[in-house]
C-alpha cells in the first residue's frame, strides 16, 4: 500500500431496519490534508462520519487506519486509535478550569488524589498558547466564547496524540470573526501534521480550506478528488444529481393582487431578503442546506427579523406565532412528528386544533362538528384511514401530512407555508400532495414551499426564489425553458454576469 | 476574564450567607431562650442530628453528578429495624450491625444497577424503592416495633463518649471529613462533578461514569443504614415507621446548601451548615414552645426559598456563558450587511 494514505475505506456499508444509508463507499484520505465530505440532507455523510468514530458499527466493508485495520465500536477506540470529533454540541465542561478539563479523565494521581502532573500540563499549556494566547489555563470554562470553547476541545485532542480530527459544522455557532480565527487553527493544524476531515454545507469555507473533497450522494460515494479546478457549479450538480424538469403546469388562477410582501428582512443568518407572494401563486423557496429557506420561513411565523413585512399591503410584524395566524398565515411545518402532529390523538380530535372556534359553541367541543370536519377534510384529501379516530401517528407519512394540511386549511388562511412538505413521503403520496398545492392555488391561496429538493420546485413551483448564504439571488420563473444550471450556478455561490 | 471569578465568588459567598444566617439564628435563640445556648444543648442537637449530617454529605455527592435517592429515608428504618431484630436474636452488635450494613448497602447496588445499567430514571428507580424498603420495614418485623429482648448495652453506642466527645458526634464528624476529601481533594469529586455538568463530556474523556454514579449511590446507602443503626441505638428500638420524612430533611440541607438537583456543582460544607440551620431552629423553636407542626411549615419555606436562590445563581451563570459571543456575532452580522 501507499503511505501517503492516512485512511482507507474500502465497500464500507451500513443498513438500518428498513433502509441502507450507506451503500458501500470506497475512498482514501490523504495523510496531513484538509478533506471535505460535503453531501445534502440523507446524503449518508454522518453515517460515515458515525462509523469512522466508533458512533456507528458498520454492516460491511473495511477501514485502514495508518495501515491497520480498524473497526471501532465505541468512541473511545476511536480516540485512541487518534481519530477526534469536534462535535456541533461542545463537549467541556462548563464548571472546570481549562486545566481542570484539558486533563480529564487523564491525570496522574496516587490512590485517587491527583498529583500535579507538570509535563501534562506545560505540553496542554503550550497547546493552547499557540492558538489563544490570551486565555490563562486557570480560566473557568463557562466563562469562555463558543469559539474559546471549541479551542479547549481541539487542545485536548491534541493532548491525547490525536492524528485525524473530524470537524462537523464547527463554524455553525461561530460569529465572522470567529470563523476567521477557526480556520487559522485549521492551517496550524494541518502545519502541525494532523489531518482534518472537515464537514460544512457552506461552499466557501470548503473552498478556502479543503485540499481534497469527497461528494456522498443517496448513501454513495459520487467522486473523491483534489479542489484544484473544482467549479463550484459541477460540485453542485454532483451533490444534487440529474434534475429532470417536466410535469409543471401553472397555476391557472395567478391574480396580480399581492398577498405578502417583503423587503430586506435581515436577521443574524439572512441579508436583504426582499419577495412578493402574488395572489393563487405557488412560490417555491431553494437553496442547500444552510442557505436560509428555514430561516425566511421563520420570519414570517413567529420569528422578529429587522426590514419590512406587508400582508395584503398592510405592514404587519409577524414576530408571534398568533400575529402570524391572525394576519392569514398558517404553516405545515418540517418536523412532522414532533411540530405538526399530535400523534396520541385521532383524526377527529387533531384537525380543528388550528381553529376550535368552528367545533365550539358555549365553551364546549360539539362533537358533531369535529365528525364533520374530518369525514369532509378525510373525503377531501383522500386520508387513508381506517375511521376518523385513527391514531395519526399509526398513519403513514403522506397520511399524516395530509392531517396536518387540513389542520391548516381548517384555519382558512390564505397564505400557507409548507416546509419540506413531502419529505418523508412515499413517491405516491408526493404526487397526492402536490395535487392538493396546486388545486389550492388554484383556489386563490398563496403557498410557499421551502424545500431541499431541486426536483420538488421545478415541478410544483410557479417562482423560484434561490438562496445562497442568507441572500435571495434571485427569483427565476418557472416554465419550458428553465435552465436548471443557472440554478445550480446561482444555489452554489458562483458570480453570474447580469 | 472577570466574569471567569464571578461564579466561584458567588458560591463561596452563598456558603458565607449561609453561615451567617446560622450565626444570627444561634443568638437570636440564645437571646429568647435561657436553655438554649448551652454545651449539653449543642451535644443534643449534634447527636439527633448526626444521622442527617452523615447522610446529607454523602448525598451531597451523589446530587453533584445530578442522581438522587428517595430511598433513604426507607434505607434508614429497614436497617434499624433489622439491626434490632439481629441484636434481639441475641447476635453480637458489631456483627449484627455489619449484617445491617450488607443489606442496606443492597439498596445503594440496586438503586445505582437500575440507573445506570437499565438507564432508569433516579426519581423513579429510587422511588420504587423507597416503597420496597417501607414494605420490607414492616415485613421482616410484623409491623410492630422491636423493643423487647434488646440488650443492655444496645444503647451504648449512641450515648458513649470517646475523648470527652458524644460517640455519634464523633461518627458524623468522621464521616463528614471523608465526605469533604473525597469532594474536594480526589479525582471523584471533580469527577462527580463533571458528570453533572456535562454527562457526554466526561465519558468521551475516559470517565468510567457508570461505576463513579453506582459508587455513590452505594455510598448513600450505606450511610443511610449507618443513620437506621444510630436511630435505633438513640430511641432504643427497632421502629418501622421512624423518620418518613428523613430524605426530604436530607433535599432541604442539600438544596439550600447550594447544591442543584440537577449537579454539576456542590459543596459539602454548604449541606452541613444548611442541615444545622433547619436543626437549630427546630431546636430553637421548641425551646420557644412553637408546635412541632409549625416546624413543617418552615421547613417548607426554607425549601422554596433555597430553590429560588439556586435558580438565580443558574440564571446568573448561563447568562454570563452564552450572551457574549451571541451579541458579538449579531454585531458582525449587521457591520457586514452594512458594508454591503
């Protein structure tokens, strides 16, 4: 074998109950490099990352760590073998000295009474100093920045001799300033002869620092090579796969009356995000992970943001969820099980839940009225259910999303938001639910849908909004001549002539 | 850098209030009552109260790493029960109080096997058996207090001296300086510490964190059967039902010595001096005739307040660690969006 090769990954694989989130991935990473493994959502990357840290088992394959062969079934065997993570959720402790934690579980002591361990401490001390030389090791390490804490974690790495260090999203609570000095540390790193497998759904940062990238794609390995000469649009298109763009019909009933409107909404992650809704439009929000759609759906459902909001011309703060609701807004929210259900209850008992006022009277649920609603709302969508008492977390996906748009419609809004609304969702169901979009536009409502799939928004959406890093780049319109690789281009950051 | 003394501060100087609350409680009682500040009162109230002082450091320590143990209070009267009926059946009491000793360390085995092998929650593996040892209490002695067939020298342990000092004073005065070293000057403690701070922190670093919590629940528990043995030896009987409310006496010095149900930090010297805050005034209050029931209501009072003054030193704390590099990254956000 070649020893310029730190990690050898060869047919590793990992099936759960019911689905392979990894479908056998071969690649190498080079020693003392900065790799990237970039991937959308389900892409299988954290998988991967899982089981090269001992998170995971895999199913199948072989890994090569400096020439032997590893298998890692706990963290600890990864750490000792000298793979580190630098999880998202900062692992320090808080109510410790740096010292305190930069020799956890590691001190030298003699019948459990720590001994002061000098040469431990001069090598974490000297650690530290080269990348903070600001912070004493006496300091308490609540009292640090996110950015100081993630610096105590990659010290005490270091400390333990680690050769690989695995960074997933850490720049993901990082003010600028703070990124700018994380990715000095990176350069040292590397300097020092460790290498970095580094995670981030934003371009930039893997272009400013990777020397190598790896592209996953539906639990496959797309491509492993240098970033020389790597277009940012080809990385796109890789990530994402072939797009096939038919089946758009438009919504026949765009009318030129505006129902929301809004102009350079700005928060800590979205910069001068300005778009109008029309009314009976289907507005389709894209963009990769990380570029914001989630965040502009925020703004308009509960949310403060600075810039303007005008709901059918009136300027309106939408920083309540009731605000929200009151203007006309409703939302079909992403996380179905846990922010659209309520899984216990029936269908009966979860559809009026936006609006008890049309099952009320006096105080009282009228029973009647809720068996009215769902039979009409389960007729109307065509729930698969055995009754109207079925237990919605017992429904399928696309039934269960299905629930949660009557919830809403029961609302009466005229404007819906629906983030990722079919994830989850079998390809049937899909279609089912986009039937229901678009007959609602049809009806005169206004929708925006927010989804990570470039295939959703060709084939449903009347507008498409792209985003790249918290800015709207561009609204393009839908329809025979789309170019989905000035999407590409747009979505993956790259400069476009005007 | 400022911000990194304020913490400690504030908990040195909790403990400090604490001390002088205990200071002014001692005079204003020893200015309403001519019985009450006096030696043979103090040994009085240090012998009723060793039990507790024992039991409190312990589960000072097991509160640090976020566990607790309702059991105790059941721990405590299943063990002396047990202790008389072995000293009734004519065993000598060293044997008969190491018996005693095995089981009730059993319940600290079962209580930490449950939590951290079987992941159940404290609050419900230990509640379930508070309701076993109750149950085991009344069964092993038929429901009704052992008293006859006890021998003379039963009570010895309880009012001997040692040194010119009460034996049971001397017990907790042991065991609370063990409980203070292994907080303070080992690599449990800080251990203890870090698993309540942050669980996942400590065992990526190598903490056998398991065995550390299973540990201390044993530890309670065996305290706590010391305390049954000692309340035995104090009222000369083997009774079923003494001390329901013990746990709860051991949470009231806990909480308000400023140790969080939820761990991460504790201190030792804060549970003894809180536990001898809610001794003295019940002693006090007696003294002033005040029915035994107001006591409960105080207690109570004591309780809440001491929760209210943790919250704030949690709020105080999560505010200094999270709003500074927040504020900062909006600050850049906005000069970058201007700079456009």
């Amino acid at each position: 074998m070649d020893g310029s090769n730190i990690l050898e990954i060869r047919d590793v694989g990992k099936a759960f109950p019911g689905v392979v989130a990894l479908k056998g991935v071969s690649f190498d990473i080079k020693r003392n490099t900065v790799h990237c493994i970039v991937g959308e959502n389900g892409a299988g990357k954290s998988t991967f990352i899982k089981i090269l840290t001992g998170v995971h088992e895999r199913s199948s394959g072989e890994i090569t760590l400096d020439g032997k062969p590893f298998a890692p079934t706990r963290v600890r065997d990864a750490m000792a073998a000298g793979i580190s993570v630098l999880y998202q959720e900062l692992n320090v402790v808080d109510e410790l000295t740096i010292a305190g934690n930069l020799t956890l579980g590691q001190e030298a002591h003699s019948f459990g009474f720590p001994k002061q361990d000098t040469a431990i401490l001069e090598k974490a001390a000297g650690i530290l100093a080269s990348f903070d030389e600001s912070i004493s090791m006496d300091t308490l390490v609540g009292s640090l920045s996110v950015a100081q804490k993630q610096v105590v974690e990659i010290t005490k790495a270091l400390c333990s001799d680690c050769a690989v260090l695995v960074m997933d999203e850490p720049t993901a609570s990082l003010s600028l300033g703070e990124t700018r000095k994380l990715f000095d540390t990176v350069a040292r790193l590397k300097a020092s002869g460790v290498t970095i497998i580094f995670i981030s759904h934003k371009l930039d940062e893997i272009f400013e620092n990777g020397d190598y990238i790896t592209i996953f794609r539906d639990g496959e390995m797309i491509e492993t090579r240098s970033l020389e000469g790597l277009e940012r649009s080809d990385l796109v298109r890789m990530m994402l796969g072939k797009v096939v763009v038919n089946d758009y019909v438009p919504s026949p009933a765009i009318q030129t009356e505006t129902a929301l409107e809004v102009r350079n909404a700005t928060t800590r992650k979205l910069r001068n995000v300005s778009f109008d809704l029309q009314k009976g439009e289907i507005l389709g929000f894209y963009g990769l992970v990380g570029a914001g759609k989630t965040e502009v759906c925020e703004i308009l459902y509960g949310h403060p943001c600075a810039g303007e909001i005008r709901v059918k011309g009136k300027a309106t703060r939408l920083d309540d969820v009731r605000k929200s609701l009151k203007a006309g807004l409703a939302l079909v929210p992403e996380e179905r099980r846990e922010a659209g259900i309520f899984g216990l209850l029936g269908i009966r008992q979860n559809i009026p839940l936006m609006n008890m006022a049309n099952v009320k009277s006096h105080g009282l649920v009228r029973r009647a009225e809720e068996n009215r609603l769902a039979d009409h709302y389960i007729d109307a969508l065509s729930i698969a259910a055995r009754d109207r008492e079925h237990q919605v977390s017992l429904l399928s996906g696309g039934n269960q999303q299905k629930v949660v748009i009557a919830k809403c419609l029961n609302r009466d809004s005229d404007i819906i938001l629906m983030d990722e609304p079919t994830r989850g969702v079998d390809v049937g169901a899909k279609q089912e639910i986009h039937d229901i979009i678009r007959e609602l536009a049809g009806q005169g409502k206004s929708i925006i849908v927010f989804t990570s799939e470039l295939q959703e928004v060709v084939q449903l959406c009347d507008r498409i909004a792209l985003m790249y890093d918290g800015a709207l780049r561009q609204i393009v319109q839908n329809g025979p001549d789309l170019d989905t690789d000035h999407i590409m281009k747009l979505v993956a950051g790259e400069e476009i002539e005007a | 850098m400022k911000q990194a003394n304020t913490l400690p501060g504030f908990m040195k100087s909790q403990t400090f209030i604490l001390f002088l609350v205990f200071i002014a409680l001692n005079i204003f009682f020893a200015l309403m009552s001519d019985h009450f500040f006096q030696l043979g009162n103090y040994f009085n109230m240090l012998k009723q109260s060793s039990a507790l002082l024992l039991t409190a450091a312990a589960a000072t320590m097991l509160m640090m790493t976020g566990n607790f143990d309702l059991s105790a209070s059941a721990n405590l009267a299943f063990s002396g029960v047990l202790y008389a009926l072995l000293a009734a059946a004519g065993l000598p009491l060293l044997l008969a109080a190491l018996i005693t000793l095995a089981a009730g360390m059993g319940f600290g085995l079962i209580n930490g096997l449950l939590v951290t092998r079987w992941e159940i929650s404290p609050f419900i593996a230990t509640l379930g058996m508070m309701f076993i040892g109750n149950g085991l209490a009344l069964v092993v002695c038929g429901g009704q207090s052992v008293r006859s067939g006890l021998p003379d020298n039963f009570r010895n342990l309880m009012n001997a001296e040692l040194l010119g000092l009460p034996v049971p004073i001397l017990i907790a005065l042991v065991g609370c300086t063990l409980f203070w070293v292994l907080t303070n000057r080992t690599l449990i403690g800080k251990y203890a510490m870090a698993i309540g701070s942050n669980r996942n922190a400590a065992v990526l670093s190598g903490i056998n964190v398991n065995a550390i919590t299973l540990g201390l629940f044993v530890a309670v528990a065996l305290m706590a059967s010391l305390s049954g043995i000692m309340t035995a030896s104090r009222i000369g009987a083997g009774d079923p039902r003494i001390y329901e409310f013990f746990f709860m006496d051991v949470v009231v010095a806990i909480m308000l010595g400023g140790t969080p149900l939820s761990g991460g930090r504790g201190s030792i010297i804060g549970t003894l001096i809180a536990a001898m805050i809610v001794i003295v005034i019940g002693n006090g209050l007696s003294m002033l005739n005040v029915l035994i029931f107001w006591q409960t209501i105080i207690k109570g009072v004591i309780l809440i307040v001491a929760m209210i003054l943790n919250e704030k030193v949690k709020f105080g704390s999560r505010v200094v660690a999270t709003t500074p590099p927040a504020d900062r990254s909006v600050a850049n956000q906005a000069t970058s969006v201007a700079a456009q």
